[in-house]
C-alpha cells in the first residue's frame, strides 16, 4: 500500500494506552483525543461515549471534551487526533465516520477489535467527503 500523505509517529506507552481502553470497553466505540506539543510530545485524553447507539457510533461528551482542550492548553500542546475504536468492525472510517468528521486538521485513528488475537489501527486524515489513509509508524 503506498500513502500520499506523510507518515505518523506514536510512541509504544500511547499506543499500549489506546489499545487498553478499547480491550478494557470491547462492546463499545471507546472515544478520546490526543494532544500534542512542539517537541511531538503527546498525551492521550479518553473521553466517555455518549451516542444511544455505543456498540456502533461514538459521540464525544462534550463537557470532557472541553475539559481535554483545555488541559491540552496547559500543556502547550494542540489537537493531535481524534481516536475511537470498532468493537466489531475493521480499522476502516464507517460512513457515518466520514459524515461526521469536522476537524480537517486532525487525525483520525480508528482501533478494532475485529481481529483474532491482533489488533488492527489505522490512522486517516480528511479529505472534502472522504478520508485517506496515513502510514501509522510506531515507536519503541
């Protein structure tokens, strides 16, 4: 698979942190935002889901959400990445996802728990009415 856009880096202790609150919410979208500083410091904020349908959509809790941009803030860092996971679909953006994706300069990662002993993560970024796929690139 070839990626038009450039690649992005996460450090092993994050990735273990967003793999854990998907495999610890396995029936349910588990949903959070990571923030990052100027150095490529970052910082992973769960948020609860509030959607009625969790199992198949997420929807952030908009006061914990405030809550994480301001401790973004105060950490100098910016909105990184929105991430949420598929209990029982593929790392790929639903329909849905794509429709309600409103931070063109954020990315999106997606975790599923689809797989058999593996977890599957990708990372997209927003493209008009549409998402393109991003090399995922992990750190140790």
């Amino acid at each position: 698979m070839s990626f038009t856009e450039p690649a992005i880096y996460l450090p092993r202790p994050l990735v273990n942190k967003l793999l854990t609150h998907a495999q610890k919410n396995p029936d349910v979208e588990v949903c959070g935002l990571i923030g990052s500083d100027t150095s490529d410091n970052k910082s992973y904020y769960p948020i609860n889901n509030i959607s009625k349908t969790p199992h198949c959509r997420f929807l952030l809790d908009a006061p914990q959400q405030i809550d994480a941009i301001k401790k973004m803030r105060e950490k100098h860092q910016r909105l990184f990445a929105i991430v949420h996971s598929h209990p029982t679909a593929s790392a790929l953006p639903s329909q849905m996802d794509i429709e309600e994706s409103s931070y063109k300069d954020a990315f999106y990662i997606i975790v599923s728990l689809n797989t058999e002993g593996v977890l599957e993560m990708r990372a997209f970024t927003q493209q008009e009415n549409n998402m393109t796929e991003v090399e995922l690139i992990l750190l140790h």
